[in-house]
C-alpha cells in the first residue's frame, strides 16, 4: 500500500504509439523530412477546417511539390494512407467521402513533428561529440596538460613569500596620522 492509502503509483504509462504516429515516425530522419510533415499537416489541416471542400479532399502526386515532399518520400504515402486517405490509380490520393480527419490526426502529426527534432538534435549533438574526441589538437593540449599537471603535482607546494611582509611597518608610502599632526592630544 502506498502513501496514505493510495496506490504505488498513480502515473499512468503510455501505451504503445498508435498507428498513425509509428507511420510517420518511419519516415527517415533527415532535416527534408520536416517539410514533408509541414505539408502533410497543411493537408490535414484543411480537411479538418474545411471537410466538404472538394478541393482539399484529393492530393495530385505528381504534383512538383507534392512529389518532392510526398511521393518521393518514402514512407509518406504509406503515413496518408494509414491515415484514412485511398489511393486513386498512381497519380491521387482521394479523402472518401465517408471518412472525415480530425484534429487528433493533425495532433499526431505535431506529436511527430517534435519527436524528428528531438531525434535530429540529437544526431547533432552526437556528431559534434565525436568531432571532439577525433580533434587532434585538442587532444594534443589535454595530453600536454595532463603532463603539467603531473608535474606540478611532483614538485609540491608552491610557496613564495610576500613583498608585503619584507616592507614591514606601514610601508615606506603610508602615512599615519601622527605623522599629519592628529590625534596628539591637545584637545
């Protein structure tokens, strides 16, 4: 029993990915993918806004800037389709009247969207780690500082002593105020 009577744990664990999101999670992690999601969330978007509108329920795939960001991605079309979108010979992707996008679908996508940063950034990261560790020079100044370090390790304690102790007194510029005439007494 846990804390005053309440369960171990009240976290809940999150299922498994649901199917929309593990297709567009296997669309390949490069920078290019982000617009490929960019535009397949437009697309979404104005279905969800506009769900009659014929216009926004087929996708011409040869389109240029479909092809380019869609049809030559792989994995994209799989993603639309997983989604609820048929394809229509090789050159559409149709919406079926029946089917209508909500914006669950186009939180997936943003869900997707920040998880490819993350992945990218990290990438990143790892990459500029491993320049790091391969730049010659520096590992050249940190052998060469490891080597100093040993050394002043080896030699002790260094100790030297203060100018301000062999002056003594008040030093040869300080002036007292007895020397100006104060503090003498003769109130």
């Amino acid at each position: 029993m846990g804390y005053a009577g309440y369960a171990p744990s009240t976290v809940q664990m999150k299922d498994a990915l649901p199917p929309l999101e593990q297709a567009l999670r296997a669309l390949p992690i490069t920078p290019a993918t982000t617009a490929t999601l960019e535009l397949i969330e437009k697309l979404v978007r104005n279905t969800v806004q506009a769900p009659t509108e014929e216009k926004f329920r087929k996708v011409r795939l040869t389109n240029a800037k479909i092809a380019e960001a869609i049809t030559n991605v792989p994995g994209a079309v799989d993603a639309m389709v997983e989604m609820g979108w048929q394809r229509e010979g090789e050159e559409n992707l149709v919406l079926p009247q029946g089917k209508k996008l909500v914006f669950e679908d186009v939180k997936a996508i943003l869900n997707t969207q920040d998880w490819f940063k993350k992945e990218i950034e990290k990438e990143h990261k790892r990459k500029m780690a491993e320049r790091k560790e391969q730049d010659p020079e520096k590992l050249a100044l940190r052998k060469q500082l490891e080597l100093d370090a040993k050394e002043r390790a080896a030699a002790g304690p260094v100790t030297q002593s203060s100018k301000a102790r062999k002056i003594g007194g008040n030093g040869p510029n300080m002036m007292t105020p007895t020397d100006l005439g104060m503090n003498q007494g003769g109130g």
